[in-house]
C-alpha cells in the first residue's frame, strides 16, 4: 500500500515535471545559468504538485459552485464565460464570439451557433476560483429553446443573471428569471456592457426591481460610465477597484476617489439597510453604530441570495474586462454550494415516494444525465451527481431502463477539450463516455432504484415533414433525428402512416430550423421541408350519451357487445375513464376492452383528424353475449359508442396560443398592435417606460408562421419579440370551418 | 350576455355604473387600503355589462395588474354559481386591456395617441377607463381638467384612484380630502375608503351622480379586508 502511494507520488511528480516542461521555452533562465535553472525547475515542480494535491483534498463539497450563466441574447454571455475561463487559468487567450480571428470564442462548441453568434446547447465547463470549483453551464439565451433552459436550471444551485446596461430587463431576462424562480435558482445580477452609450446601470437595477420583483441590491457603483468606465466601488469593502493590463488580469484595489465618495456612502447605507433584514448581529451593530465587519456584511448577503429573498448586482464590462473577478468573488462567497440545496428524488422502489438526497460522498450514487452530446469522440453523457461517487470502472444502473452498465472514460469538460479524470464527487458536474441513455435518465449506483423527479416537458406545438433529397441523406436524417430525440424531449419525430412522410415537432419555428440546420451540417442530411403545421387538438364541449351495440354475424363465431353512457368535458387532464357498471351487465374482463376502444377513438377526432384530450367516458350500461361477446367485441362497441357520443356532443378544434412579447421603440407601438390584431392576436397589455414599450399578447400559433419578417419591416428592425406556449383555446368557427374543408378535401383526395 | 345576476347582485349598483358614459368617478383611500380591488371590480361589474375596459396602471406591472383581476375574479366565482367559469375567464380577458405607464411616462397626450392607435385601427374600443396611480399631489387643476375634457370628448366613464396621505388634513368644503381637495368638483362620484375599528373597510360616498350625499346616506358598503370584495354590511 505504501509502495503504491509512493509510486503514485512519483508518477505525479513527474507529470508535474512534464508539465512543466512544456512552458520551459520561455521561462528558461538564461542559458549557462544552470544554478538558477535548475532552481526553477524544483520550485516549480513542487509548487505545481502542491497544487493538484491541494486541489485534490480541497475538493469538499462547501467549496463546490455549480452555477449557469442566463440572460438575453447578445448580452454577452459567451463574452462574459470567455474572460472566466481566461481570469481561471483554463484558457490562454481571448476569443470573440463572432470570430474577428476566425476561432471564436470557447463556449460556443456547435458550429451553427458560431455562425449566429448564439449560444444553443448547453455546454459543461470546469474551473477553479481561489479555491473554489466552479462548474459552468452555459444556458441557451433564445426563448424555444426553453427545454434547454430548464434542463440546464435543474442541475444549477444557483446562476448569474447578466442583463445588458442599456437594454436593462427584457421580455427573454423575464422568461429565464421566471424559469430560475421556478426551480429556487438564487441569483446574482451583472449588469454587463456598462461601456456602451446609454449605459445605465442604476436604471437596470430599477427594472429589476419592478419588472422582476427582485429585491435588487448593488453591491458596487461604477467609476465612470461608458467610455469612462474605469472600474468599480465596492460597496463592501468601500474600496475602489481597477483593472489593469491588457486583459485586465491585475486586480488594483485603491481608495475611492473623492467625487464618489458620497454616493458610495449613501448606496453603502442602502446595501446595510437591505442586507440587516438577514442579520440580527449585523442589525445591532447598525444601531449601535459600531464599526461592521465585512465579514458580517457577507454573510448577511449570502443568507439573503440563498433564501432568495435578495438579488445582488454586480457591475462591469465583459468586453473591456472590468469587474469579472469580482464577480468570481461573488460566486464564490455568495451562491450556494451543492449542500445548500435540497435535492428531491423518487424512489421507484416505494411507489414514487419522495426521498432527499444526501450529498453525502459515502452513500450510494445517484446521478442526473442532463445532457447528451455527439462529440467528435462518440456520445458525451454529462452529469450532474448528487450522492455518492462515481468512479471509472464501477457498475451503475440506468434506473429507467433497468440496465446495468460500466463507467468507461470521465473526464471534466472545458467546452471543447477535456480532462481525463478518475472519480467525481457528489455534487459534480462531469461526462461519460459511449454511454447509452436519454437525456433525464437517473444512474445509481446497484441496490438503489431512484429517479431524480420528472422535469416538466410541454408538448411539442408546431410539426414539420421532411423528405431527405436521396438516399445517403435518408441514412444519415435517421441517426440524426434519432440522435436529436435523446438529446431533447420536446424534440419528436414520427412517420406519418397515412402519407408516408417524416414528420418533427417541437416547441415552436426556430426551434425545428435548428434541429434542420444541424442536421445539414452535422450529419450531412440534407432533407426538404414542407410547410409548418399547427398542432391542433380536439374536444367536446358539451355532455352527450351514447348506447352503441356492436353485432356481427357473418359465419363462426359472431361478435356482440353493447356499451352504454355519456361523455363529457373534463376541465383538467386529456382523458378520464370512469366505470359504473353494476350488475355485471358488462362482465369486468371486457371493461378494460372498453377503456381501450375508447382510447383508441382518443387519437384522432373526426372534425380534422386531430387528437381529441378533455373527456370524461362514463360507462353505465351495456349488454353481452355468453358466446359472441370478446375483447374484440367490446372494443369494437366502444369505438362505435364514441363515435354516437362524439357527434352529439358538440366538438370543437383548439389550437395552441402563445405569450407573446414584443418591444421596442413607443413610436411603434400603434404598428405592433396593428399587426398583433390582425393576426387574431387578443392584446393582453402594454407597458411603457420612456420612449421604450412592451406589447403583450395571446397570440395563435398558426397566426405566428414569419411574423419576425414582418415585425422587422414595420419597425426598421428595432423591435424584437419572444413567444412561448400558453394555452390550447378554441379555434373561431369561421377558422375551423376553413381547417374541416381542408381536412375533407384532403381525406376524398387521399 | 347572460351575467345579468351577477352585475344586479354587485353591492356596487348603488352607484348606478351602468347610468351611462362621461361619468367620472374617484376612489380615495390611504395606501394598502383597496383603492386597485375596488377599481378592478368597478371595472369587472362595468365588463360583465358588455362593456369594454381599458385599465390604464402607472407604476405597476402587467402581470401584477392581471392578477388582480384573476384573484377577484376567483372570489366572485366562488361567491356565485356561473355555469360555464371558463367562458367568463375568457370574456373578461377578452373585454379588458391592461396599459401600464412609468411613472413619468404617462401624459394626456400619450393616453390620447395610445388611445387613438386602438380605436383607429379598430383593435379596441373602450367603454370605460380605469386609471390606478394617478400622481394628483403633482398635478395641477389644469392637467385634470385637460384629462377629463379629453375623456368627455371621448364618451368614456373613467374612474381614477388617488392615494391620501396620514398627515395631510386639507379637505374640500363637499368633505374631499388632500390631494384631491381642489379638484374634486370635477368628479361626478367620489368614494372614501375608511377603516373601521372591527378591521373592516367602509366605503363613504361622499358625492353619488353629481349629489353630494350626507355621509350616512351612502353607508352600508363594506370592503372584507380578506378577500378586498365589496359587501353590503
């Protein structure tokens, strides 16, 4: 044993030592100086040893971040990750993300978003912060890719919310704000481009306020603004900070310079007001007027952000790098670790019960795959684990398959390249390698069955066909979509029995041009699409009864069954099944053939050939035959009963409507509705602050198809809209009685 | 419409909403008191008539805005037996349009063009405005007299709401307290909200239609401080 751990000490030694090797060339002294060389040469290799040791053993969990990055698009997320990175140590030089030098910047693996300057998947990275493991996960900033969103808040314990200076609070910060508060993501805000004209970074902390309900707190006040900004005030330390070099690698921490001093007092005063509410002691010490330790004043904010009762803002600018180690500092000191927060899983074993996970390194591994990615090395698992250890060689189970599988290569991700590691523990965010598994799928480790608890996945509202352009194409579009369905729950894909065509859905336009897009270029699969669908439903809004005998005598052994009841509108839920059979007058064996007839009605209406959802089937009467009644015969008697029943009781289409935002300059505003109403939009409200407005609306989908083009020629461009899925409503007659002919011209064709 | 019972059983129909246009009423009370509950359901009872409202909120947000409605719309259907609650949602969302200002974003000139933008393209034509957070303590008597000229121009009821404050005890000779002392004779209702020492909320009609009421005549309207609905007491 000892042996052992004194070969391993070596081998590391002189890993470290080839390592170091690797930046001789130009920290070599110089040559003939062999005393000092050879100086530099032990100091470093131990220095360097001391801190993967270091590293190693400072691995417990309360210094363990795993934290998402959230804003709008273009506030500079990527840019902001990109310095993070770079100020961490794990990359040595800084890309843009649109590329001047061609290799963009680290996060942005996929090469579509590097063309868009967006960010769609959501990436893992790794670093470390003054001791501290921060696991990033860099989360999509376009609202149909909300799933991604979600997913990625599910395995975050908290997040940095980065909002533009000069765009402030817009309609996608609130969607990802409101997902964030759905799953208790405590945040903090960075308020970023304080560059730009027109920054305004006390204005921002405003919306947040009013706009989020955040109890928006700054904890810094910036030293100039736009092309001024020089760096910040921290309003803990009362110090002000400078970032110098050409990378703003130097931290310079310098008294506050006179002209702010008294704002840096007031906002100070505002900070103390807002974080006592957290803190008895530090309370006391306000009234006694006594000298506040900072320590005090940090722990106060922490207690605030965890409880999420309080929201700190951070300031700086990316781009110009100013005030992004603060902001490590911050995360450090004030998010949560992986203890702070409760993890709920379900244990399969005990009918679903909830059960809390531990945390606790020593317990059997439960882990989340949250993630799947085709890399260019095989399939990527990320997960996140939340008990237990996962090590390379050890036997885990997918516990929604049931089957058992070995742990081959982990390795801790920075975007695009990796790092082999051996064991990851609780609380971790790491990949496997050539696993077999859908994204949401729980591994524990054998003996334990637990699921971490379902994530909430809406149906796909909008569906697409698509038809390769040849053959090697239709080889490639099946692993693709095959590839596309494990990565993405709310991505579905089917074949049309009736015409023979691939058809895929998902959550909305842009959404499914993605998934298009990457197939071209991942999987060169090039494919045809034809035109957008809706994804309609049907149902009934009144209550109807029905009695339907089903008889057949044509030779052998005939069929009989007859059922009898009512339906009617169920309010909540897509379909209910009630059985008050008495008397046996249906013998219990064929009542499950009944529910199955039903069911099977279910699945397409007769109006439009739509799903139907929202019925309640009562059964309360029937007859049978002791020889001709079967499982067929009530099946058939179902059908037919739902047929009579649906007839009479009026069914009507329902098409998805979503929440629409659009804003932009007031001077649109009049135009924005103009178009909102025309497209049977039913305006809900609008909001106005300055000369800068937001129009909110329920919109149908099927009215949506290029309103982006639209919105961009009748507001030069200016105004931008988000949408996601509301609600199913009910479609106007004088709409369904377009979409019933469509559908009966389509069916007599066909 | 077929919601007839539900608007003749409003304790609000002492105020006689459904009288008619250019009707101009006020709802005054300190902060946290119910001025937003009373206006949503003066603006609900004046819905459930056919009408259509805009509900014009400065400093507050849509969303909040909405939830007042859903909030007191739950309570009325609890209260009251509607056959078909989904429909009703429905109509209410359909007849109502929340337009929320910045403080400092709201001007006559603004209201009038946002107004204009919608009955012009024929998106939204209101019966009746409800205006919550009104700034009267920086308004002057000219500003209000502009507002409500425009609004008669217009045909359209409107009810505005205004915030009184602890320590200011000007009062009109008609009983209209700060800041609206000076203004009040342009409002043809006015209502204070009073609490009461067994923690209800009384609602004092200070001016009904144009006459001013004695103080006693009005009574009997109460606001139930849990659920902010109106009652008869």
């Amino acid at each position: 044993m000892l042996r052992e751990v004194a070969v391993s000490n070596r081998i590391r030694e002189l890993q470290c030592i080839l390592q170091l090797l690797f930046y001789l060339p130009d920290k070599l002294p110089l040559a003939g100086d062999y005393g000092t060389k050879d100086y530099t040469l032990t100091a470093k290799s131990s220095d360097l040893c001391a801190e993967v040791e270091e590293r190693e053993m400072k691995r417990d969990l309360e210094k363990v971040r795993n934290i998402g990055i959230s804003a709008h698009i273009d506030s500079g997320k990527t840019t902001l990750t990109e310095r993070i990175l770079y100020y961490t140590q794990r990359i040595h030089a800084i890309h843009e993300v649109r590329g001047k030098d061609g290799v963009g910047a680290t996060m942005d693996s996929m090469e579509l978003e590097k063309e868009r300057g967006i960010t769609i998947q959501s990436a893992a990275t790794f670093c470390n912060w003054k001791g501290h493991d921060i696991n990033i996960i860099d989360t999509p900033g376009h609202v149909d890719f909300t799933v991604e969103v979600e997913r990625a808040l599910r395995v975050l314990d908290g997040a940095i919310l980065i909002l533009c200076s000069v765009g402030g609070v817009q309609s996608q910060s609130i969607t990802v704000d409101r997902q964030m508060t759905r799953y208790n993501v405590p945040r903090i805000a960075f308020i970023n481009k304080c560059d730009r004209t027109g920054a305004n970074p006390y204005r921002v902390t405003q919306q947040l306020r009013d706009k989020l309900n955040l109890n928006a707190v700054m904890l810094q006040i910036p030293i100039g603004l736009e092309n001024d900004m020089e760096g910040v005030v921290d309003l803990v330390t009362m110090k002000a900070v400078y970032f110098d070099g050409e990378q703003g690698d130097k931290v310079r921490y310098e008294e506050i310079p006179d002209h702010l001093k008294d704002e840096a007092e007031e906002k100070r005063e505002e900070l103390l007001d807002a974080v006592s509410m957290f803190s008895d002691e530090l309370m006391e010490a306000m009234l006694e007027e006594q000298e506040i330790p900072e320590e005090m004043i940090h722990a106060a904010i922490r207690k605030g952000t965890l409880s999420l009762e309080l929201a700190p803002v951070m300031l700086g600018s990316a781009y110009k790098n100013k005030g992004v180690q603060p902001l490590l500092d911050a995360v450090n000191a004030y998010l949560p670790c992986p203890l702070d927060v409760e993890n709920i899983a379900l244990d399969l074993d005990n009918d679903e019960a909830e059960v809390k996970v531990s945390n606790d390194p020593n317990d059997k591994l439960v882990a989340l795959a949250f993630k799947l990615e085709d890399g260019r090395y095989g399939q990527l698992t990320y997960i996140r684990t939340y008990q237990g250890v996962i090590r390379k060689g050890d036997t885990i189970v997918n516990t929604r398959t049931g089957k058992k599988l070995k742990v081959g290569r982990l390795v801790r991700l920075h975007a695009d390249e990796m790092e082999e590691i051996e064991e990851a523990g609780s609380g971790d965010i790491v990949a496997l390698f050539g696993v077999d598994c859908a994204s949401g799928d729980t591994f524990c480790g054998e003996g334990l069955n637990w699921s971490m608890s379902s994530m909430h996945v809406p149906a796909p509202v909008i569906s697409l066909a698509i038809r390769p352009v040849d053959n090697k194409a239709q080889g490639n579009m099946s692993k693709a979509l095959n590839r596309f369905t494990k990565e993405d729950p709310t991505f579905k894909t089917y074949v049309d029995h009736e015409t023979n065509e691939t058809i895929i859905s998902g959550m909305g336009e842009l959404h499914l041009e993605v998934y298009i897009e990457r197939m071209k270029r991942e999987y060169n699969a090039e494919v045809e699409i034809g035109a957008p669908q809706v994804a309609y439903r049907e149902t009934i809004t009144n209550r109807a009864e029905f009695n339907y005998t089903h008889k057949k005598q044509t030779g052998g052994s005939g069929q009989f069954g007859r059922v009898g009841g009512y339906m009617e509108p169920l309010e909540e839920g897509e379909y209910e099944f009630v059985d008050e059979i008495v008397g046996g007058v249906i013998p219990r064996e064929y009542i499950p053939s009944c529910d199955k007839g039903f069911q099977a009605s279910m699945k397409k209406g007769t109006l439009i050939g739509a799903p139907i959802t929202g019925v309640r089937i009562v059964i309360n009467d029937g007859s049978f035959h002791a020889v001709d009644s079967s499982d067929m015969a009530f099946q058939q008697a179902a059908k037919g009963a739902f047929r009579e029943g649906y007839a009479k009781a009026s069914p009507v289409i329902m098409e998805p409507i979503m929440k629409v935002a659009v804003e932009g300059p007031s001077e649109f505003q009049g135009a924005v509705m103009g178009s909102l109403n025309q497209r049977r939009g039913m305006i809900v409200g609008t909001f106005e602050e300055g000369n800068y407005t937001v129009v909110e609306a329920e919109m149908p989908l099927s009215e949506m198809f290029g309103y982006s083009t639209t919105l961009r020629s009748l507001t030069q461009g200016k105004a931008e809209f988000t949408m996601e899925f509301s609600s199913y409503k009910q479609v106007p007659k004088s709409v369904a009685d377009d979409l019933i002919k469509a559908y009966q011209a389509e069916k007599s064709e066909g | 419409m077929g919601y007839e019972p539900l608007v003749n059983q409003n304790p609000l129909r002492v105020l006689n909403l459904g009288r008619g246009n250019k009707q101009l009423g006020l709802v005054m009370a300190r902060a946290g008191l119910g001025k937003t509950a009373l206006l949503v359901q003066i603006a609900l009872d004046s819905i459930l008539r056919g009408n259509r409202v805009i509900h014009v909120s400065i400093g507050e947000s849509i969303d909040k805005t909405r939830a007042w409605y859903d909030d007191i719309l739950q309570f009325i259907l609890q209260d009251h037996s509607v056959s078909r609650p989904h429909e009703l949602i429905d109509m209410v969302a359909r007849h109502r349009m929340i337009m929320t200002f910045k403080e400092d974003a709201f001007s006559r000139p603004r209201l009038e063009e946002r107004l204009n933008d919608l009955i012009l393209q024929d998106i939204f034509r209101p019966n009746c405005l409800v205006v919550d957070g009104f700034d009267f303590e920086s308004a002057d008597r000219a500003t209000v007299e502009d507002i409500k000229e425009f609004l008669e121009s217009m045909s359209l009821q409107a009810w505005f709401s205004a915030t009184r404050h602890r320590n200011d005890d000007r009062i009109s000779p008609a009983g209209v307290p700060a800041p609206c002392h000076e203004v009040d004779d342009l409002f043809d209702t006015v209502i204070l909200l009073k609490p009461e020492k067994d923690a209800t909320i009384e609602l004092e009609i200070i001016r009904n239609n144009g006459v001013d009421a004695d103080t006693e005549a009005g009574a009997g309207l109460k606001l139930d401080p849990s659920t902010m609905m109106i009652k008869e007491g």
